[in-house]
C-alpha cells in the first residue's frame, strides 16, 4: 500500500512559515540557519529530518560551517513540521 501525501508546515520563532510537500516521507523537523556574512550580508541554509535528534547533530556542523566560511555570527533554529490537509 503505498503512502499518501501530505503537506507539512514549519512555523519559525521570527514567524517565517515554511510549508514542504505533497510528501510522503516521515518528516518531523525543519531546520534553518541564517548566516551573516562579513559584508553584512546574510545567507539561510534549511532542510528538513526524519527526527529531532538528527535536526539536533546538524547543529555541530552549523558551527563546523561558521569557522570555514568565515561567518560574523549565524543563528541554527529548529522547528516541528504539523500536518496539514491542504
């Protein structure tokens, strides 16, 4: 029997929705990094995880990129996914 799609949706702490799909994966989280760069600029990287826990290792990495890439200062946010009908 194959998996039904469904939509998910992300509501950032700055209010920012993020909403993926049709999927049919096991998704859970949404994580997002907003990088300010040395010329003021800034740069957000996102994706999404099958699990807390693995949202939470890419934390690790977060910090990992900040030191290569020379980043000011970057701010890593996760936030559950909700279902959602449409």
């Amino acid at each position: 029997m194959a998996r039904r799609k469904r939509y998910l949706t992300a509501i950032m702490p700055d209010g920012y929705v993020k909403r993926i799909g049709p999927t049919a994966d096991p998704l859970t989280h949404y994580w997002r990094i907003v990088a300010l760069l040395e010329n003021g600029k800034s740069e957000v990287f996102w994706g999404h995880t099958r699990s807390l826990a693995e949202a939470r290792k890419l934390r690790g990495a977060a910090a990992d990129g900040a030191r290569m890439r020379g980043w000011k200062n970057y701010a890593f946010e996760i936030a559950e996914l909700v279902e959602s009908d449409d």
